[in-house]
C-alpha cells in the first residue's frame, strides 16, 4: 500500500534540503546569450559569462553553453568541463594581448574544453594556454587569429602546453588551428620537469607560422612522449611539424599525417627522437628536415614523400623496419 505525500511536507522537506545546501553549490551551470552574472548559472536562470559560470560550478562540474554567443576569456583553477551541444557556437574572443582560456588547475584536476570557438581577432596573443593540471582534453574546438607580437616567449599562438612540473596528459582532437601568426599547437614548457604524455589527433593545423610545435626550451629533465596521428598540416609559413627539445627527453610518433605545402613539412631537430610512419609529405619546400644531433629521426619506410623541392634533407635512419 502506497501512501501519498502531502505536496506541502514534500514542498518544506525540499526547501529544508535545500537550505543545507551551500548556495554556490553547482553540478552544472548554464550560460546563455541572454543570460545574466546575478543569476544562479541554472538552466531556468542562465549566467552571461563563462567565467562566472565556472566560479559558481563545483569541482569537477560541467558549464554548458545553451545558445550561440561570446561568453568571454575564461581562467580555469580546478577540474571543469566546459561545453557546447553540436548546433551551437560558444564563442570566446580575448582581450587585447590576453588569453582566451588560462588554465592554473590542481595537480590531480582534469579539464576537458569541447565545441568552443577562440578567436584572438588579430589582437590577442594565446587562445588556450595551460599551466598546470592533471590533463586537459580538447575536442571539436577551432583556435584561429591569434597574434605573433615579436619578442620570446613567443605569442601567437592557438593552443600552448607549458607544464612546469608533476605526471600530465593532454588529448587534442577533431580541432582547427588556423591562421595564427605563431604556432596552431604548441607543446613546449620553457622550464622545469613535467612528465607528459600527449595525443593530438584529426587535427587541421593550416596557415599559420608553424602547425604543431613539440619542443622543451632548457627544462631540467622532464619528459614528453606526444603521438601525432591522422592530421593534416599545411601551408604554414615555416613548418608543418617541428619537433626539438633542450635538457629533457622528447620523443614524438607521427602517423598517417599529411604535410602539404610548407617551407618544411616536417623537421626535427637537437637530439629528440621522431618516429615517422604511413605519412604524405608533398609540395613543400623541403619535405624531411634531419637535424638531430645523433640520428634519431626514424623512419619505417612506409610513407610518400615525393615532389618537394627537396624531399629528405639529409637523410633518416631506416634502422626501425615496418614489421
């Protein structure tokens, strides 16, 4: 036998749950064109920014984008997703010289950026730049139009990894970085230890100074093992993919890319390692730049690389065989 509940013990029951409740606490929070930052970021009563939606989401939370529209940069200090359903355009456009996501997050904090629109209008100088983290996952994004000011560290660039320190994992996929005045993508910490391990994968990396940047300035130690599979990087000024490190160990896959009408397709350099398999390499200046100090640029014999000024300079070592 069932027993009814009056709908005003049920009303009081809820609104005593309620004001046991901390009143920032937030599972998901919501933004919206028409939303406003005195709001609670709820569905019923959307923020405006996502910056206010994720101060008022709980660790771990989502903020999710209910229409198209700018929502403003955003600084990220702990594990967030922020979202937007396909059909919708979440909009971010930097500051002047500023970042459009910053990312400063706990050591165990994962953050994941999908279907977001960064767009630096030839003013801005990084889209996505992550400091620090556990991981950081981003899918279905574009970056584009950022700006290269000169100088080091250099700007310009559409997403920048730049882990100081501790274990980070970072995955880019079904992403656009285009026409950045620096680089698409770039993994490349200026100092400390990080040990990294990357995935960028169906990226589109196409007219910008350089596509997709793997390279360690002078870290002391630190570790990076980045695979970069079924992409396209093409018409960037300098080159499609480059590859380098200073005092750390960098090793890099690359699968079944295609490098099309660059200055160099694809180079690495100093003594880090590049793995090369199942890749066209065409219609650059040079297609294969071999600059590493002991030979650790490997190929498996397996790709195209044809009709490029110079297709391999100078050569690869084929001591690793398709098996």
């Amino acid at each position: 036998m069932h027993t009814a509940i009056p709908l005003t013990v049920l009303a009081t029951a809820l609104a005593c749950s309620l004001a046991t409740a901390p009143a920032h606490a937030r599972a998901r929070t919501f933004v919206a064109s028409y939303g406003n930052d005195s709001n609670p970021c709820t569905f019923g009563s959307p923020c405006k920014t996502f910056q206010q939606a994720v101060t008022l989401v709980d660790a771990g939370g989502e903020v999710t984008a209910i229409d198209s529209a700018g929502f403003g940069p955003i600084t990220i200090n702990k594990g967030v997703t922020i979202t937007s359903p396909a059909g919708v355009e979440a909009g971010i456009v930097p500051v002047a010289t500023g970042n459009g996501i910053t990312i400063n997050a706990g050591p165990n904090d994962a953050v994941i950026l999908r279907g977001l629109t960064l767009n630096g209008s030839d003013g801005a100088y990084y889209g996505i730049v992550f400091n620090s983290g556990g991981s950081l996952t981003v899918t279905d994004c574009v970056v584009q139009q950022f700006v290269n000011a000169g100088g080091f560290p250099p700007t310009g660039i559409g997403i920048l990894i730049q882990p100081t320190s501790g274990t980070v994992n970072f995955t880019i996929t079904n992403t656009i970085a285009v026409s950045n005045g620096g680089v698409g993508i770039a993994y490349s910490p200026l100092s400390g230890g990080a040990t990294t391990t990357g995935v960028i994968d169906h990226v589109v990396a196409n007219s910008n100074l350089a596509g997709i940047l793997a390279f360690t300035q002078t870290p002391a130690g630190g570790t990076a093992v980045i695979a970069i599979s079924n992409s396209v990087t093409n018409s960037n000024v300098s080159t499609g993919v480059n590859i380098g490190n200073g005092l750390g160990t960098m090793t890099v896959t690359i699968d079944n890319v295609s490098a099309i009408g660059n200055n160099v397709g694809i180079a690495a350099t100093t003594n880090a390692t590049a793995l090369l398999g199942r890749s066209v390499i065409t219609g650059n200046n040079v297609g294969v730049s071999n600059a590493t100090m002991s030979n650790t640029f490997y190929t498996y014999g397996n790709n195209q690389i044809n009709l490029n000024n110079t297709d391999i300079n100078p050569s690869l070592n084929t001591a690793f065989t398709p098996r």
